[in-house]
C-alpha cells in the first residue's frame, strides 16, 4: 500500500505542465463555452423541456458522444508516452517497488484526471447556466441544474473508466503513440455509426459514457458497470505489464 | 556464492530466439570497486546489464547484487542499487529538481536527498531549469544525480560516457571516484571506451561474443601480453635464433623485434642468448601492452582463446 502511494505521488508530479492536465479543464470549458456561445444567441428558451435541463443534456450529450472518450483515449496515450519517450521504463522498473503499483499508480492518475475534467464540465454548466439566467431574460428564474450537471458528470465519468483503462493498457503495452490514440478514434467512430445504439451494444465501452445520460431511458447502472469492468481490466492488465520484459 | 561481492552471477545465459546474448556468464565484482565492463557493440554488455537489472529474464542462471538474490518480477527490496543508462531517462517537461523527485517520492527517501544529489554532481544552481533546455553533458550528470540519489552502495552504468566532450568524460571520471569515495560504494561500468575504464577501473571484464574473455585486476590482464622491444644490428638472424629459442615474436620492423614475455626478467634470458650468439644489442624496451592491444588481442577473430 505503502508503495502504491509513493508512486501515486510521484505520478502526480510527472504530470505538471503536460498536455494531459491541460485538457483535463481545458476540453470540459470548450465544451460548456461552445454551448454557451449557442445558447446566448438564441432568442428565446426552447419550450419542450426545461431550458436548463435541455441546455445542460446538450452539453453532457457532446461531452460524452464524442470529447470524453477521445480525452480518455488521448490522455491514456499522454500518460503512456512520458515514460516511453525518454525510455523512462528501464529506470522505473529498475527501482526497487512493486511493478503492479507503478502501473495502477498510473491507472489511478488517469482515473484521476477523467474526474477533474467531469468535475469541471458539471461546475461549467452551473456556472454558464447562472450567468444566462441574468443576460438572458427568457431564462430569468429558472433553478440553476446542479443535480443534473453534477450527477451526469459523475454517471459518464464512472462509465468511462473502463474505455479509459482499455487504451490504458493498449498505450502501456505498445510504445506507439498512434496506435493508442488510432484505437480509440476508431472506437468511438464505430460507436458514432451504430454500434453502440441499440440493445446489447449499450454495453460497448465507447457508448457507456452517454447511455448513462440519455434524457429517454437515462442507464445509470451503465456507471456501476464501467467502475467494475475497469476495476477487472486494470487488474488483468496490471499482471500483464508487470511480467512482460522491457528491452 | 558469497556476500563479498557486489555482483555475483553464476552461468547467466539470455537467448533471444536462436540468438544467444549472454553465455554463461560467472561475473564476480568484489565490493567497493570500479569494475569496468568491456566489449565490442553487440557483444552483450548491455543486455547483461538489463539481466542484472531485473529488466530481462535469464534463460538459465542466477544473479546476486549486494548478497542478495535477484528474481525477475520481484524487487529487490533490501539492496541498494543505482543504474544509469546509456542514455539518461528523464523527464524533460519537469525540471532537474523535480526529475529527481519523481524518484525521491517513489523510494520514500528523505528530502534532503535531492538537494545532496544536485550539488554531487554540480547542478543547484540549474535545478529549476526544465531538463529540455539542459545540454548533453548536463543531462548526463542529472542521470548521475538521479542514480547516486538513495546513496546505493553498487551503481551500474552503462556507457556513461556516451556523447560526452572530453571534458565532460573529465568530470564523470572525478564524480564516479568521489562517490566511490565518499559513499564506500561499488561501481559497474560498462563501456566500449577503452581509454576510459583504463585510467577509472580497478579490476574489468572483457566480454565478446555473449562469452566473458577476462575478468581480473587491470594489472594481471596487462601481465598477460607484455612485449620486450629489441633493437639488433642483424634482425634476420635475430629473429631466427629467437625462434629456435623458443620465443614468440609478435612483430618486427626496420631494426626492431618484438618478443612476448612474461616477466622483466625474461628481457635478461633474451639478452643473454642474443649476446652469446654474437649479436649486438643496440636497445632493450619491455614494455606493458595498452589495454587496446589486450582488448583487440582477446577479441580478434583469430584469438580465440580465454583468460577468464
């Protein structure tokens, strides 16, 4: 245990000024700001549903369709290749710690970084929805979407863990930036084409994140699922990294 | 197998498909020694490293680092082992400081550790640089830094010397005696550099072909080939009497013969002989191989036999 936290802490300050922590605040605030840009052009409110509940759903609907699985796949190939760059692996290994906890040191940096960004796209959509309702006269008294924003975020954060811990492990095993990134970009276009639009495929990794939030038939067990399935994956890709030989 | 040695490896083989890197290696690097790891590229110096390492399994065959076995997959937990490669693995993004306390939080070790490694090796005052903007030789030492941070007791280093200036070469020289030094500490250094371990190593080994050639005091491999220099008035007659004697002639030009011995004192028989049979011995020269013609001797494909 002692180990494990040593190497968290050490995770931690491998990642100061990388790209990685950038977008982790920087991809939710593109996404809030996009849709705040929308929405103040907007005359009026739409009249279907609650406007903030619509303008939260619209939000959490781009961010988990497409940004948070490519930031999962982008920030795993990130993670992966600080270490690959400089051949970081002969050091680290070399050190005398359980390999297992380098690696879910790593895993738990990640996951880390997935709930930053979750945090920062729900604490976005309060924050943009406050501000409209006082520039935005058809939005004036309306309740700001805290639960919505806050439990939306959470929900796909706790799904996407297990996409984020495939292209962990794919990252880690392979020295190859691309190939990491190429994988998940092709994942998340199998899931934009319909694979992950109906009944059993609301189970594929990539489609989890916005099952969870769907406005018809929202699935919230879809995030128990994916803590799970991650929780497995990492601990199988864990006892890979561990014995395969760095060369 | 003992705890008097730093590394102690017994028949360490490491195949890779049909390739054999390593063969039976039986290194024994006594405590508190630079021992200097000698071998022409692709003769398995650095894959020895990585065995010695816990970065590659062994085939066959047992290692021990500071008494204590290694088994791949697990850490060493008790031993104290610093490693340097070839090329420093660092972090540019962070800065000198903070590259070496990465390492720091992951042993656990006091925080004084960095401040102590940084003025080791000569970097305080670029500590807050971001490594991407260090120079080679910087970065070199910051490796060194970096191994020398938990104060090992056996630092392993593979081609250390690697890209650096002459001055640069200099200043590893005096860092690795002073830490040698100052910590008591057992240093492995592995090099292709033949000049460099030479005027740093107390005891090598010379590998070639995944086979170790050699493995002694610097002195008993140059007491392996010495060579006594002769200047004669007759040279034709002087090298035929001299191999009627018994004697190896290893080259000769214009004037000059040179003879294998084993001793100073075989200069007098040689002497002796040629005087006796009337030749005029205008200039004796023994003189002590250069650990370039020894290596180049033990690992020429002519020579193939062993010292070890």
């Amino acid at each position: 245990m002692m180990s494990l936290w040593r190497a968290l802490s050490a995770e931690f300050l491998k990642l100061r000024r990388t790209l990685a922590l950038r977008l982790a605040v920087g991809a939710p605030l593109l996404v809030v700001l996009l849709n705040f840009g929308v929405a103040i052009q907007r005359p009026g409110a739409p009249s279907s549903i609650d406007p903030f509940v619509g303008f939260a759903q619209g939000i959490l609907t781009l961010w988990t369709l497409i940004v948070l699985p490519f930031y999962a796949a982008l920030a795993a190939a990130l993670m992966a290749s600080i270490e690959f760059q400089g051949d970081n692996w002969r050091h680290i290994l070399s050190l005398p710690i359980e390999r297992r906890s380098i690696f879910l040191a790593k895993w738990i940096a990640g996951v880390g970084l997935l709930l930053i960004s979750s945090i920062v796209l729900a604490t976005g959509i309060c924050v943009s929805t406050g501000i409209l309702r006082l520039v935005a006269p058809a939005w004036r008294g309306l309740a700001v979407p805290v639960g919505k924003a806050f439990r939306g975020g959470i929900l796909s954060w706790s799904a996407v863990t297990l996409l984020f811990s495939i292209q962990m492990w794919i990252s880690l095993r392979w020295r190859s930036f691309v190939l990491g990134l190429g994988f998940g970009i092709a994942a998340i276009l199998l899931d934009l084409v319909g694979l992950g639009r109906s009944g059993v495929s609301q189970f594929y990794p990539w489609a989890m994140p916005v099952w969870t939030i769907a406005l018809n038939g929202s699935k919230p067990f879809l995030g128990f699922i994916g803590l799970m399935g991650a929780v497995g994956v990492t601990a199988l890709a864990c006892s890979n990294l561990s014995r395969r030989e760095y060369e | 197998m003992t705890d008097s040695y730093a590394i102690e490896t017994r028949g360490l083989s490491r195949t890779f498909g049909r390739q054999t890197a390593v063969d039976g290696l039986n290194l024994l690097v006594p405590r508190g020694c630079i021992y200097g790891f000698l071998g022409p590229n692709g003769a398995g110096k650095t894959t020895t490293i990585r065995l010695l390492l816990g970065l590659l399994r062994p085939t066959n065959g047992n290692i021990r680092l500071m008494g204590e076995p290694i088994i791949y997959g697990q850490p060493n937990l008790r031993s104290s082992v610093g490693a340097l490669a070839e090329t420093p693995t660092l972090y540019p993004h962070l800065t000198g400081a903070e590259n070496l306390e990465v390492t720091r939080r992951m042993l656990g070790l006091p925080k004084t550790h960095v401040a102590e490694a940084l003025e080791m090796v000569g970097l305080t005052a670029d500590a807050r640089r971001l490594v991407h903007s260090y120079s080679l030789g910087m970065r070199q030492r910051l490796g060194l830094a970096l191994a020398c941070l938990a104060k090992p007791s056996l630092l392993i280093l593979d081609e250390p010397g690697n890209g650096l200036d002459p001055a640069g070469t200099r200043e590893l020289r005096t860092l690795l005696r002073r830490f040698v030094h100052e910590q008591d500490a057992t240093v492995f250094l592995s090099s292709h550099v033949l000049s460099e371990v030479e005027q740093i190593a107390d005891r090598i080994g010379i590998i070639h072909r995944a086979r170790l050639l050699f493995q002694g005091r610097l002195d008993e491999l140059k007491g392996y080939e010495r060579k006594l220099r002769i200047r004669v008035d007759q040279c034709e007659k002087t090298r035929e009497i001299l191999k009627t004697e018994g004697w190896r002639i290893s080259e000769s030009s214009e004037g000059w013969i040179s003879v294998r011995i084993s001793s100073d004192t075989d200069a007098v028989v040689v002497n002796k002989i040629l005087v006796e049979k009337g030749i005029q011995v205008l200039a004796l020269q023994p003189q002590q191989a250069t650990l370039e013609d020894l290596f180049i001797h033990l690992t020429s494909p002519s020579d193939k036999g062993t010292a070890a």
